[in-house]
C-alpha cells in the first residue's frame, strides 16, 4: 500500500484552519485518534486515499498537503471589517468560502451581461466618501422608487421592498446565513455582516442572514450606499469602524432609516434609554435595534451600550429561531438572488448553458432547475 509523502506541518495547518479537531477527523477518515497525532507528528504517513479524504474534510486542495509552507491566504476583496477598533484576524474559511462563490457567480453574471451588451448602471459610483449624506439618500432612494415619507409596512415587508427595489434597478442582492447549502457550516455574523462589489455592470450585494433579522435592514442600506460610492469590499457594519468609507456607509444607512433631524428633536435625554425605543420605533416605523443603532451614530448612547443591547437581541432571535427547512426554491432566490436565477434559467432552458452547471452556478439539483424556473418569481 503506497503512503502519501504530505508534509505533516500542512497537516496540522489545514485541519487548526478547518477549525477540526483530531477527534474529528479520526472518525470521519474511520481511524484511530493516535494515527492522526502520528501523521501529524510525522512518525508516519497516510495512505493516498486517507490523505484525499483529509483534505476533503479540511476544504483545502489536495496539492496543498505537499507545500513546504502554509500558503498566505487573503481574502480577494478588500476587507473593511473591524472588530473592537482594530484589524481583524485571519478570515475563516467559511468566510473565504462565501467571498469565492460570490465573486464565481459574478464573474458568470458579468460574461452573461456583456453578451446582451449590458450599459453601465449610471449610479455606480456616482457618489463618493466625500459627498453629502443627504444627497446620496436621496438618490438611493429615488433608484430602488421608494419615497421619504415613513413607511407602514412592517420590517420584513419594507426589507423586501427595497430589495424588489434593488432588484429591479440591477442590483444582485444575495441572502444567506451559510456556506453555500451546506447546513453545517453557519456564517458568524462576528466575523462580517455584509459585502458589495460596486461593479458598473454588475454590483452584488450579499447580506449575512445569520444575523438579527431586525439588523439585517441596516446592512442592506449599507451595502448599498458602498454600490453608490463606489466601494467594494467586505463590512462588519459596527459603529466602532473608523474606516472613512465604512464610517459613510454607516452614516447613509442611518440617514435613510432614521433621519437625524427629525430623531434628535424626540430623543430624551434619560437614564433609562431603553424606554424610549418602542416609542420612537413606532414613529419612524423601524425596529427598536434600528433606534438603538441610530442613537449610538449620533452619540445618544455609547457603543457598548449599544452593543449589549444587539447581543440581546441576535440572542433572542436564536433562542426563538424555529428549525425548519422551509422552502427550498424560496431559500434559492434569496441566497442567488432573483436577477441572478432568471439569468441563469434563461441560459440553461435555452440549451447555451448545461443543466449540470447550471446547477452549480444556482446550488441546485439539475433534475430542480424545471421547477425552479416556474416558481422564481412568485
């Protein structure tokens, strides 16, 4: 039986990386948990298969159990997350992963637009970090054809109106909580909320949905106004950023939402802050975490205040979350976006794209692709 000559420190690095342990492993691959420490030690070395079936388990390509050292991952957008004021760590692979796929679809998308001699989208970019705040709201606004005046639908209901907005205007807005469809690897709304590609043709939003459904409307804005200033990149959407662009964003989300003027003529100043917020919700016809983040841009509460009271609330939603699968061609419209699936159906119905890869682009079965196509738009 031949053995694969891996290099044990890639071993090591790959399985830390996957966040696995050598439990973990040792089951999956049908082994003993001191055979991985001896692998991993170099006392001995795996067969071919088992080192194939460790780098499977790992999400590393296989060739990389061979290097010499660990190759440098960065993520292939910019990153302009913060975490507690300073740089985050190294990205995790789920991230690296949901980044990969969305720039895979947009690449597609981008070919597909160039056939039909797409025309740039003339408010890409239109804007920059330096413009006035109130200005760029009202364009957004005007593009996705919603008005100033508060809005009487509930939250959910406003979220997708603006996305059917955004939608229609040419926007990519994609959805999702994890990895592709693997149910078990769940993105962590710690690590990053949001991302835009601000691509003339072609700009994508994606929206990480593991996070508070209340929170989620916020970072659709944000993600946004990025598209409108031209800014790619990956966000954590915290009050705490002081990247110039993401501390703009913040600024448009905020000003769209909950205009300044008219929320600091009712905000109280009181020790009980927390009070106020269902009031104020009602008013402005938001959720109180959308109050509470309005409150803190503007300097009424403190950024701890406002982020014991964020936990609270994405605590309360995973308490209260129900399990479920739901729809299956609902959770592919949203996780695709509905622009991107007409686009794909199109071509795979009308023989230029193979159903198989069709498939892969959509995360989908090909023998659903059929069914897909009738049920997208309802």
């Amino acid at each position: 039986m031949s053995h694969a000559l891996v290099n044990p420190k890639l071993m090591s690095w790959s399985r830390r990386r996957a966040g696995l342990s050598e439990a973990d492993l040792a089951e999956s691959i049908t082994v003993k948990a001191d055979k991985v420490l001896a692998w991993e030690s170099g006392e001995s070395k795996p067969t071919f298969r088992q080192a194939q079936q460790w780098a499977s388990l790992a999400r590393v390509p296989f060739g990389y159990l061979f290097l010499k050292e660990a190759p440098k991952e960065q993520l292939p957008l910019p990153d302009l997350r913060t975490v507690g004021g300073a740089a985050p760590a190294q990205p995790s692979t789920d991230l690296l992963d949901t980044v990969r796929e969305v720039l895979r679809k947009h690449e597609w998308y981008l070919d597909y637009l160039k056939e039909q001699e797409q025309t740039p989208l003339p408010f890409v970019g239109k804007f920059s970090s330096a413009s006035v705040v109130a200005e760029v709201v009202a364009d957004i606004r005007s593009v996705l054809g919603v008005n100033a005046a508060p809005h009487r639908q509930g939250g959910e209901e406003y979220f997708r109106q603006l996305i059917a907005g955004a939608d229609a205007a040419g926007i990519l807005v994609m959805r999702s909580g994890i990895v592709g469809t693997n149910t078990h690897r769940k993105l962590d709304v710690g690590e990053f909320r949001g991302l835009a590609i601000s691509d003339q043709l072609a700009p994508i939003v994606f929206i990480n949905i593991a996070d508070a459904p209340a929170a989620r409307l916020f970072t659709l804005i944000h993600e946004l106004a990025h598209i409108w200033i031209g800014s790619s990149g990956i966000s954590s959407v915290t009050p705490s950023s002081n990247r110039r662009d993401e501390v703009f964003c913040n600024a448009v989300a905020g000003e769209f939402l909950v205009p300044a003027a008219q929320f600091t003529a009712l905000w109280r100043e009181t020790g009980d802050w927390l009070a106020q917020l269902p009031e104020l919700a009602a008013v402005f016809h938001v959720s109180a975490l959308v109050v509470a983040r309005r409150a803190c841009d503007l300097g009424f509460i403190t950024s701890e205040a406002y982020s014991q009271y964020y936990l609270s609330e994405l605590n309360a939603y995973r308490a209260h979350k129900k399990a479920g699968r739901g729809d299956f061609y609902k959770t592919a419209s949203s996780k695709n976006s509905k622009r991107f699936s007409r686009a794909v159906l199109t071509e795979a119905l009308s023989g230029r794209l193979l159903l198989r890869d069709a498939g892969k682009l959509l995360g989908i079965q090909p023998g659903k692709i059929r069914t897909y196509a009738e049920k997208v738009d309802e």
